[in-house]
C-alpha cells in the first residue's frame, strides 16, 4: 500500500510540477541559458526549416519519426546533449556511430545532414546540430501524433566524441530496472523520466537482437521471459529464432507502430512489452508500475510528462555561449576536413 501511494503521489507532484516546467519554469532559468527564442533574429525560419525537412522524411519512411527522437535521446546521454553522436571518424575522433548501442542500428544522419546544409544556405554558421537533433525530435513526435512542446535553443555543438560512453552510459534493452534507472539518474533525471521517455517506444521498430533473449533464454536457463505473453512470444519466435536473423525488425508497439499514442503502455500490462527494458516497468517496482498503469489509462497525461521528460533531457549538460561550436557540417569539427 505503501509503495501505491509513494506512485500516488509521484503523479500528483508532476501534475503540479510539469505545468510550471512547460510554462517557463522556475525563477525564469529553467534550461540552463537555453530558451525557444534563441534564433527569432538571427534565424527567423530556422524551426520552419527543419520542420519542412523532417516532414519530408517522414512522409518518404514512417519509421524516421522514430529514428529521429532516438538519435536525440542516444545524443543526450553520452556528453550532454552536443551532438557529438553526429561526429563521423576522423583524425582524433573515434565516432559514438560505432558503440554498441548505435552500430548498424542508429539512424537518420542523412536527413540531419539535409537539415543543416538547407539551415547553412539560410543562415551560415549560426543552427547548431545539437538543436536541429532537439528540434527533429519534437517535430518527428508531433508528426506522429504526439505531443508539441517549445524546445529551448542555444546549444552549441562538441568538439569531440565518447566511444567509451556510447557503449556505457546509454540504457540497453536487457538492462536491469535499477541499472536504467541509475543511468538515468546520472544525467539528473528521475523514475519518472524513466517511464516517460520510454513511451517513445510507442512508435518504432526493434531487431530481434535486441529481445532474444526474452524468447530462448531471459534468466539462464533456457527459458521464455515469464512475464512475457505465450501467444506473443509465439509469434515472435517466427521471426526471431535463437540464431540468425539479428536484423529483423519488429514494431515496438505491434497495436500502431506508426502512431504515437498510449498503446505501448496498454501493450505492457497485457505482457506484450517486446523488450525487457520495456516489461520491467510493470514487473520490477511498484512506482514504476503505478505510472505504466496512469499512462495506459490517460493519454493527456501520458503526452504532458514525455513532453516534459524531453525538455528535461534535452537540457543535459547543454554546451552554450563560448563553449564549443556551431558546426557547418555535423559530421565533423570546423577545422577538420578528414
């Protein structure tokens, strides 16, 4: 009963909380320096611009919507969000694209590129790439559905990557729950950022590599995840067998994988979760538990905290003023033509 209520009162704090967050914050510095208005005169179509873009990406490939949010989620937690994940290999970079959570699987370079060589003929020098990953983010979300919120602006972009926190700091689908919810923690967001920004596992797709282990062997013993639908894993196992096919996709949320709605939430409490990381919010803590249940039951509430939970994340470890650059090609430094 206890932890029921802790879950309670979770709830009640961010309703109380996120409007104030939304809305500007508190003392008026809410972000770090960062603010929406940032490129209003240096830049004035800037939102227009990589709006337009991603629109057309989207209308190509549905599923860019989803590989756009996680590009800025995968940005965020390795060095703050610097749009150091963009940075291709070169004389002292080694590029965060090959750690193991991105390799072979991080997606939708192309289109940023897109962004940013239409925002340099626009406004040379000025957009940084860690904005257009913010605002790609928050656009691709709306496009399928999702909520809209403003994206504080001014961040400027690394001068450098972090291999080793790609393969260390990013949560991984067969991570334990206190294991996410400590590598959430160290990037200052809490439990319910957690639940929160996994719902943007309502649109997407997943390789069978990624929840294997749920259909052949979760615990060590050779075994079917438990918590795990038979019927669902059944069908699973038809396209993900215990070998082979490591690259076969599967909707994160089988009901309207292209749509981003509550329905991954509804998805978990039936056991229908495809990833571990995603079944563990139910099984593994009650607090967890008691906001999957909101979530499922309200959608409003649902889109207020991931907006909110964005804005959050968006606002780790933001390099700003002299700090960094303002890249005219994402994929490397100013002063680097390899």
């Amino acid at each position: 009963m206890a932890a029921s209520k802790r879950g309670c009162l979770v709830l009640l704090c961010l309703a109380v909380v996120a409007p104030l967050l939304l809305a500007g914050g508190v003392h008026g510095h809410p972000w770090g320096g960062l603010f929406p208005q940032f490129y209003d005169h240096s830049c004035p179509k800037a939102k227009e611009i990589v709006k337009s873009i991603v629109a057309q990406a989207v209308a190509r490939e549905t599923r860019m919507a989803a590989s756009l949010v996680r590009l800025h989620f995968h940005d965020c937690f390795v060095k703050g969000c610097d749009a150091s994940v963009l940075l291709d290999n070169s004389t002292g970079i080694v590029s965060e694209k090959g750690s193991n959570p991105n390799k072979n699987s991080l997606r939708g370079f192309e289109v940023v590129d897109e962004i940013k060589a239409a925002l340099e003929a626009a406004c040379p020098g000025t957009v940084s790439c860690a904005d257009v990953l913010a605002l790609a983010a928050r656009d691709s979300t709306v496009l399928a559905g999702g909520p809209y919120w403003d994206v504080p602006l001014g961040r400027r972009d690394s001068l450098g990557a972090s291999i080793q926190g790609s393969n260390n700091d990013i949560p991984a689908p067969n991570n334990t729950l206190p294991t996410i919810v400590t590598k959430f923690r160290r990037q200052g967001l809490d439990v319910a950022d957690v639940v929160a920004l996994s719902g943007a596992h309502t649109i997407g797709l997943s390789r069978c590599t990624s929840f294997r282990q749920r259909l052949y062997n979760q615990t060590g013993n050779g075994l079917a995840d438990a918590t795990l639908d038979a019927s669902f894993a059944a069908r699973l196992r038809q396209g993900c067998p215990r070998s082979g096919g490591d690259n076969n996709l599967f909707p994160l949320d089988l009901a309207t994988p292209a749509r981003f709605d509550n329905l991954y939430f509804r998805n978990i409490l039936a056991g229908k979760g495809l990833l571990s990381s995603d079944e563990v919010l139910l099984t593994k803590s009650a607090e967890t538990a008691a906001l999957v249940k909101a979530y499922a039951a309200d959608v409003d509430l649902f889109f207020q905290h991931f907006a909110r939970s964005m804005v959050r994340m968006g606002n780790i470890s933001p390099l700003t003023g002299a700090q960094g650059e303002v890249r005219k090609n994402c994929r490397r430094l100013n002063g680097n033509r390899y």
